[in-house]
C-alpha cells in the first residue's frame, strides 16, 4: 500500500450531488452486468448463479429424501438414485458451498474492509464468473444428458469405465468451476497483501478477512491438484490412458489421494469463511471485541496448514497402508485445536456482552451448536478403529452435513442477512427472517440427527433401499428435510419483498463497526470517495454501552 | 481530510454526498500515467500487485504439475526397469536440441524484460519475436517426436506395443506420462506464444515505459517457469535409462 494519501482519486471534488446514485443503479442495461468490473456487481451475479445451482441441489436432495421414506425402492430405480445423489453433491459441493462465502460475501466485503476501490485484477474477477458460468453449463448439460452415477467423487474405476453417464461432462463442469475458485482465491490474497488502507495493519483487518486469506490459500495450493486428477480421469475414460487401471499398471488409490488433497482441503474452503462471518456475527450482535483476535487470526491460518496434511482419513478402509492411516489419524486430531480455538473465543465474546437476537444472531448461534456436534463427530471418524465400523454409513453422511450444511450454509445465512442491507440498501422483515431461522435449525436437525443414529445402528450411504428397521428414523429425516426446504424458501420470499417494499437500512443499520458500515448503502461504484485511514482496531466496540438501537 | 481524522470513527471517509464517478479505467480527470489501473493509488502500487499476483499464480501451476510429478514417482518407483527401457526409446538429441532452444528463448525473454524497465520498445520487440521463433521452434521439433511416436506404436491406448511382455504395462505407464507432461507443458508453451503475440503488439505501440513495464515482467515470470517445468522434464524422461544403453 502506498503510504500516501494523495492517490488519483484523494484530490478529485465530489460532483454534484446526483440524486441517490450507487452501485446498483450506476449503469444500467445486461451488457452493463455482463461486462460490470465491479466487485459488488459480480458479488450479486455470483449469488444469483449459485442460488440457481442450491435449488437445483436441493430438488435432487428431495428426491433422495423421498425415495429413502420407505424401505423399498419404489420411486426411484437404484441407478436413478445413485444419479439423484451424484447430481446433488455435485450441485451442492462445486457450484454452491465452494464458492458460497467467497465469491458473493467475499466479493463484496473484501475491497470494502481493505478500504479499496476494487479487487486487484476486476477483469480477473468477471473471468472468475465466466469460468463458473461455462462449468454450470457442462453441469447442466451431464444433467440434462443422463446425469452421473458415480458419486460426486468420481473414484475410479467406476468414472473410467463403468460408469454409463455424462462423466465427461460433469468432470469438465467441476474443473472449470475450480478455475473460477482459482482465480478467485488469487484476486484476494493479492487486494489483501497490497491494497489495504492506510493503517489498516495485519494485526486490525477484520476477521472475515483473515479467514478469506486463509481460504484464498487453500484454493490456490489445492484446487490445482484436483484440476489434473480430474483431467487425468477424463483422459483415462475418452483415450484409455490407464493411470487408475490396475490392467495397465496402474493404482485407483493413487487418484484417491489426488483426489482428496484437494477435496479435503475443500472442506475448509467451505468452512473458514463462515467462521469468519461469525467473528463479525459475534462481535456486532454482542457489542465486543472478538476475544483473542489474534488467536481467532491465527487459527485460521493453522486451519489452512493442517489441512493439507490430513487427507488420508478418507482412505482408512481404501487400502492405504495401516501406518499412514495412524499418521493421518493424529494429524486429524490436530485441526480440532484451531476449531475449539475459534468456538470458544466466540463463546467468550459473548460471555458478559450485550446480547441482541436479531436473524443473522440466530444463525451465529445455531452456527455454533452445530459445529461443535459435526466437530466432534469429526473426531470419532478421524478414529481408526471406529471409522472402520462407521465409514460408508450414514454417520458420516450426518457428520459432513452437520458441517456442510449446519455450519457452512448457516454461516452464509448469517452473513447474507448481516449484509443484505449493505449490499441492497433494504432492510428485510426480521420476524419472518427469525421463522426462516428458527424452520432451519430446526429441519436441519430433524433431518441428521436421526442419520447419525441410523449409521451407527449399520445403515450404508448410497443406497436407496434399507431393512425396515432403519424406517422410522428415515421417515424423521424426510419430515425434517422438508421442513429445511420451508425455511429455505422464506428468504427467497422475504428477501425479494424487501427489494420493493423494504425501509431504507442507512449506512449502519445494526450500528456496528467496521469499514463496509461507514460508507452508504449501497455503495457507489468506487466504494469510498476518499481513501478511509484506519485509526483502530477490528470491533473498536465501547464495552459496557449496553443494547444498541 | 484533515478535520475528519481527528475523529474517533475508524476512518475518515465521506460517506453522505451520492457522488457517481463515470465507470471504467477512464474518469475523465487528466494526468493518469498510461498504464495505470483505476483501482490503484499508483503505478508503484500496481507493479507490485500484478509482480505479487503471477507469482501466486505460478505457485498455483506447480501445484497442477505437481500432481503428474506424483504420480509419476509413484509408477516409476513401482516399475522401474520398464520405465528405463521405454526411456531409451526417446530421441535425446532432439530432446537435447529442445532443452538447449528453451534455455536460449529464457535468455531472449530476460532481455525483454530489461529492455522494458528502461522503456525502450524497440527492443522489447524484437526479443520478444526473438522468443517467439524459438518458442515456435521448440513446438516443431515436438511435432517430430510425436510423430515419431505414433509410427512406432508407442501412444498408450491407441497403438501401444511393446516387445517384452513383463515389461509391457510399465512402458506404456511411462509413455502415458511422457504424452500427458510434455503435452501439458507444450500445452502451456502454446498459451505462452498467443500471449508473445499480444505483448509484441503492444510493443509495437510503444505501450511500455519505465514506469509501467509489470505485463512484459509477467511474461517473463511465466515463459522462465514454462521452460524450468522441461528443465524437469528432460531428465526425467529422457535420460533416465541413458547409462543402461541405448535400446534402438
């Protein structure tokens, strides 16, 4: 960051005041989107794209819940189910939890809280979009096409030569949806390495961007890995290049460890940015300092570290050799302790704050109720002995989910309903936002609890018929899934409402702190007039202020 | 600005006058060097980040080459006799002469590189077309070999045959990889000279100036990582069986 004041922009005089102009109403036209540069704009091409692929994610979700209502298999046949649940992690994994946060929330929020008028390399961004967009149509087409039954993993040998679906096709949607993840990763590490604001030291940016640096980092040092393992397997299937096939010499388990070095490093992808919501969550709607910043800072970063050299825990019963599996077992153990970090310095933000319980407060909560239970199911699973009892069964299904879904997505609702009013200016209605809130937590837990019993109890994942033993907890699961697509439902409801119909919010509707609350809402296209100098430090909250509003 | 940071808000910003700046690079106030970036404070601003965001995509491209590296460790380690006798069966003077050609196209790019932090375009040209023929050459040498492979029944999956039977799926292993690394890597070299191309029009304009020379450095930065990516490359599969004898 140049140490300057006097950039480009700092001496130009503010035009005439111009009547309300923003972001949003800048320019106006498709072209004007479809070739915008601007951070915010493409924020909010991002989140209409991966709402589309969370809906398309969610019906196929629902076809799997409604097939597993009863023991047989009656709605669906067992190789329409396995591309039900194909097509579902596909959806969900690639195309809407990887670049949930990141490309929407972190798109919008990280030049603002770098006091920045943009990402380093805006043109790099809107090639981000485009990278996702021709990915969502090779995922569109395998779906239209037959879909895919190979599981979202696409091991070999099913993906290279039994498998009868699109697998080219959903192999070249996920490897263009990793460049846009690339791409995206890279445009954050650089605006956050150069383009912070004077005085915005290490040691002051928020949290949220802390856990974005650790992501960025992840994705630039993993989604690469996984981009040649996936061409590797389409070159294996369309020029019977045999690198998986034992005939030709060579090892399925080695695309499994390629596999997974990305793809659990994924998992963080998916989670540290909504640990970071929740720092901003915890801090606003508890009026305090994040207890141990540098702690939650650094813990982040730790996250990032371990989670590299932990991907052999899903390889316990794949043949891995049993030395590699204690190894990976202990490693796995590590990424608790930058977990539990994070969980209870949260826990000691609020301890004697001032508590409010607005939308996004409710998500934080159930945020951390959640993670703790998919944390520590984490733990079993990273335990040899016990995974070989429980891998391939619903346990585990109901373990990612608790942090896929009751902490991933929880973390995005929150984020998204602590900037919604940034992002559009509107407030929404914040007693259907805490139904929506409460139909969630609720349907999420409905809906996994039972599975973690059902899994325990010997159920196996992707089947779509089970002994009718299994039916009752599978009858509660379905009940809950439906309720969660309930809650699901309402912010699209509410969420539009408030674009017509919604109070203006103001610059800082819940009085908090933080660069993106002092400009307007929503913001011009240039984000400040005048380059901000940060004079303190991240939640510079006035202790013991009592309640806001 | 100077009222405002007295105060204790975190900033000192205006935040109530709606002010719309025209969009784009381009808002009408004169005196921005060419070159410069809207989103920047300065041209100094702007090398460092574009210099910090090709190194950050460089590590990126050793992570996706990384994994072919691993892999083949992985087979090698597994079959090593095969893998040296399908060595023997690549032509080391032509993937010498390629080795020497890359190293010498490295030389022409640094020199690229100098002649645009002093500004002079003319010589950024021609370095770059320099590059460019060598590049190119490199490119058709491949074609030779390739070629040659497809005669020989050497291509994995397609026409593969190999004289010792016990040693037939190793070799093929091999030459799955030899296909899929070089051809990442001329896949890559292809890329480098579309982009040759750009920047030796841009030259041609007198684009660059010593101010503003970040693209060519790139460039640099990409073209020296392509060619250390083969400087890997030849060893490993070119000379790896030498000292068991040629096999033809």
């Amino acid at each position: 960051m140049s140490t300057t004041m006097a950039g480009p922009h700092a001496a130009v005089p503010p035009p005439a005041a111009g009547g309300g102009k923003n972001y949003l109403n800048a320019t106006s036209g498709l072209s004007s989107w479809l070739l915008t540069v601007d951070h915010k704009r493409i924020a909010i091409m991002y989140l209409i794209s991966i709402s589309v692929f969370f809906a398309i994610g969610g019906f196929f979700a629902m076809l799997v819940r409604l097939e597993l209502l009863t023991p047989k298999g009656d709605l669906l046949t067992a190789d329409g189910y396995n591309r039900a649940f194909t097509m579902h992690g596909i959806a969900m994994v690639f195309f809407f939890l990887i670049p949930s946060i990141p490309a929407t929330l972190g798109n919008f929020l990280v030049p603002i809280m770098c006091g920045a008028r943009d990402l380093a390399f805006p043109k790099i961004n809107l090639l981000s979009w485009y990278c996702y967009i021709i990915g969502a149509v090779f995922a569109l087409v395998a779906a239209f096409s037959g879909g895919v039954d190979t599981g979202w993993t696409f091991y070999t040998p099913y993906s290279s030569t039994f498998s009868n679906g699109a697998v080219l096709s959903a192999i070249m949607g996920a490897f263009f949806a990793g460049f846009s993840s690339i791409l995206t990763g890279l445009n954050f590490l650089v605006t956050i390495h150069k383009m912070r604001a004077p005085g915005l030291t290490w040691g002051r940016m928020p949290l949220f961007l802390w856990a974005q640096y650790a992501t960025s980092i992840i994705q630039i040092l993993g989604t690469p890995v996984v981009a040649i393992t996936l061409i590797l397997v389409a070159l294996e299937r369309a020029l019977h290049f045999g690198f998986f096939d034992p005939k030709m010499g060579g090892d399925p388990i080695l695309m499994q460890h390629l596999f997974w070095f990305y793809s659990h490093p994924a998992v963080y992808v998916m989670i540290l940015p909504p640990m970071g919501v929740m720092s901003e969550l915890v801090a606003a709607f508890c009026r305090r300092r994040v207890y141990g910043y540098h702690f939650v800072a650094m813990s982040s970063v730790a996250i990032a570290v371990i989670s590299f050299i932990v991907w052999g825990h899903h390889l316990f019963t794949s043949g891995q050799s049993v030395y590699a599996g204690m190894v990976f077992s202990f490693l796995t153990f590590l990424v608790g302790i930058p977990s539990a970090i994070k969980v209870w310095n949260w826990m000691a933000t609020m301890y004697k704050g001032s508590i409010s319980y607005e939308a996004p407060m409710l998500y934080a909560f159930g945020f951390i109720g959640m993670f703790t239970i998919g944390g520590l199911t984490g733990l079993f699973l990273a335990t040899v002995a016990l995974d070989i009892h429980m891998h391939d069964t619903y346990f585990v299904v109901a373990h990612f989910h608790y942090i896929m879904v009751g902490s991933a997505i929880f973390g995005y609702m929150g984020g998204l309903h602590y900037w919604w009013p940034k992002m559009t200016g509107k407030m929404y209605s914040d007693g259907w936002a805490r139904l929506s809130a409460l139909l969630i937590f609720a349907g999420f837990n409905f809906t996994f609890f039972p599975q973690f019993i059902v899994g325990y109890l010997g159920m196996p994942r992707r089947y779509h018929a089970y002994p009718e033993e299994f039916q009752v907890l599978n009858v509660m699961s379905t009940v809950g899934a439906s309720v969660l697509a309930m809650g699901y439902l309402l912010p699209a409801f509410y969420f539009v409402h408030s674009l017509y119909k919604g109070k203006d919010a103001g610059p800082n509707p819940w009085g908090a702190k933080g660069l993106e609350w002092q400009i307007q809402s929503p913001p011009i296209t240039e984000n400040f007039l005048t380059v901000p100098v940060v004079k303190e430090e991240a939640y510079a909250y006035v202790e013991g202020g009592g309640g806001h509003h | 600005m100077s009222k405002e940071e007295g105060d204790t808000t975190r900033m000192a910003t205006h935040t109530t006058t709606p002010h719309q700046p025209a969009p784009g690079g381009d808002h009408g106030h004169a005196a921005h060097p060419s070159g410069y970036a809207h989103q920047f404070e300065d041209l100094g601003q702007q090398l460092d980040s574009s210099v910090l965001g090709m190194w950050i995509f460089l590590a990126q491209e050793i992570m996706f080459f990384g994994g072919l590296f691993a892999g083949y460790s992985v087979y090698r380690w597994r079959a090593p006799e095969a893998f040296a006798a399908a060595s023997n069966h690549l032509n080391v003077p032509l993937g010498g002469l390629n080795t020497v050609v890359l190293i010498l196209s490295s030389l022409t790019m640094a020199l690229a590189v100098r002649a645009a932090m002093m500004g002079e375009n003319k010589q950024i040209l021609r370095y770059l077309v320099a590059t460019l023929i060598l590049g190119c050459t490199f490119l058709g040498v491949k074609v030779i070999e390739y070629a040659d492979k497809f005669e020989h029944h050497l291509v994995p999956g397609y026409n593969f045959q190999w004289p010792v039977a016990s040693e037939a799926a190793g070799a093929q292993m091999f030459y799955v990889f030899y296909f899929v690394m070089t051809g990442m890597h001329a896949f890559h070299m292809i890329i480098g000279a579309g982009l040759l191309l750009y920047f030796i029009n841009k030259a041609r304009k007198n684009t660059y100036h010593t101010q503003y020379y970040g693209p060519i450095e790139n460039m640099g930065l990409y073209w020296h990582f392509v060619d250390i990516v083969w400087i890997f490359l030849f060893p490993l599969l070119y000379l790896l069986g030498l000292h068991l004898g040629s096999g033809h």
